[in-house]
C-alpha cells in the first residue's frame, strides 16, 4: 500500500493534536467539555517517534493510502534540539498549516513562522500545503490579507487549500485528511515519476552537470520564533 507523510504545524493550542484524534476516532469531536475521554485511541506507529499516528484512508478511486501522521512535538522539547527538526521536515509529502480562527495571532505565525522555519530546511515547492482554521465553532476573527499573502507565499489558490475546520465539532476534520491523503499521494506518484525519469537519464551518455534534487536544507538547527 501507498504511503503519505503528512506534518502538521502550527502555534501551541491551535488543535493539531485535537483534529489528529478526531480524524482518528472518525468525526467523534471533543464534546461540550473540550476533552475527550479514553486513552486517546488510534493507531500509533511502531517508528520511533510516539507522536506519529497511522491511519488507512480510501481514495474516491477506491485505493486506500496508509497516512503517517506526524504532530508536532511540543516546541519546548522540540526544536531546541538540532537534530529533530530535519528529521521532522524531510520528507514530508503534505504539511497542513493550522491556526485558530478566534486568534489571528496565529494565522500571522504560520508566516512569520512556521513556513519560514520549513523554508530553512526545505524547499516550499517540495510538499503540498494545506492550510486549515481550526476552532471554526468559535467567533471568526482573522484578517483575510494574512491568509491571502500566506497562499500567494506558497504557490497561489490553484496550489494551496484553505480550509475550515472544528475538532471540536468534529466538521470537516475528515475532508482535511482526505484531501490530505489524497494530494500526498498524487505528490509521491510524481516523485516517483521524477525518479524513473532521473534513473532513465542516468544510464544514458552525459556531457556533465549537476544531480537534479536534493532540495535547499540547512545543516545547522534552532528554534521556530
Ligand atoms: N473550541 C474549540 N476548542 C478546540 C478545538 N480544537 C482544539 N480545541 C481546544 O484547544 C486546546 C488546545 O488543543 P490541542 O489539540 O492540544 O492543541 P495543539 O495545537 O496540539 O497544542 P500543542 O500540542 O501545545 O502545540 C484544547 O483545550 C482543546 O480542547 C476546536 O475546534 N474548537
Ligand atoms: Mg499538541
């Protein structure tokens, strides 16, 4: 079967974690109290890391896709270690950018700095973006323009979706892992079909050049803001 890394990223609180465990108990929301009850569920991964959860989804095409879900570990042990964030990044074939919509704050960090901090180690153009506003069950109140200059900065509205969700509620959290599933795996065919090409081109006489690939990532670490 087919396989999707998919990160999400985003400022503390904005739902990452929320919207995972929806998706992974199928739509059930956090309910009036906002917390959910039971041991949190859902699959996890035999990798080593305890914050990737593994869920199968089915393509309209009736293929299924195993998507690896990778929720940010929480910044204060996270990024300060130079070794986690490339790890974190590399590979990842969909990254769903979430804010809260009751604080624009938030929307403003996944510019300034979420996606500038995944710049650092990758290219923008090497995974698809999604951008999701989470707490979509709360009072709106973010400005248009931040959300408008974050789609241009990654590509343009034919490139990237916006979407808005409640893990709360449970609204639209499938339809953002779906679309998810759905675009990581068409990404991976592409890559697939750049590597065949590359290979293709390999064995055949050249005049020099350099490798294509490798994207633009950094050696060195840091934190995000
Ligand atoms: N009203 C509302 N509250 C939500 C929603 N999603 C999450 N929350 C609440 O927001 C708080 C933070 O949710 P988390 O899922 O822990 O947020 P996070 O982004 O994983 O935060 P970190 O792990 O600290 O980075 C919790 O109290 C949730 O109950 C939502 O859609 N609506
Ligand atoms: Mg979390």
């Amino acid at each position: 079967m087919d396989e999707v890394k998919i990160i999400l990223l985003g400022d503390a609180g904005v739902g990452k974690t929320s919207l995972i465990n929806c998706f992974i108990h199928e739509g059930d929301g956090l309910g009036s109290s906002g917390k959910r009850s039971g041991s949190g569920g859902g699959v996890r991964s035999s990798h080593y890391d305890p914050d990737v959860r593994v869920k199968e989804v089915k393509l309209s095409d009736s293929r299924s896709v195993k998507t690896y879900l990778h929720d940010s570990p929480r910044r204060e042990h996270s990024f300060n270690s130079q070794s986690v964030a490339p790890n974190f990044y590399r590979n990842a074939d969909v990254v769903i950018l979430v804010y809260a919509v009751d604080e624009n704050p938030t929307l403003e960090a996944l510019q300034d700095c979420w996606v500038t901090e995944y710049a650092s180690y990758q290219d923008v153009t090497s995974t698809s973006w999604i951008i999701v506003g989470n707490k979509n069950d709360l009072p709106l109140d973010i400005d248009q323009k931040n959300l408008d200059h974050l789609v241009q900065r990654l590509g343009g509205p034919s490139e990237v979706v916006t979407l808005f969700a409640s893990a709360k509620t449970g609204k639209n959290v499938k339809e953002v892992f779906e679309i998810a599933a759905k675009k990581g795996h068409d990404r991976r065919k592409m890559k697939e079909g750049t590597l065949n090409l590359a290979d293709r081109r390999a064995i055949k006489p050249k005049s020099g050049g350099a490798a294509a690939g490798g994207g633009s990532s950094r050696s060195g670490g840091g934190g995000c803001c």
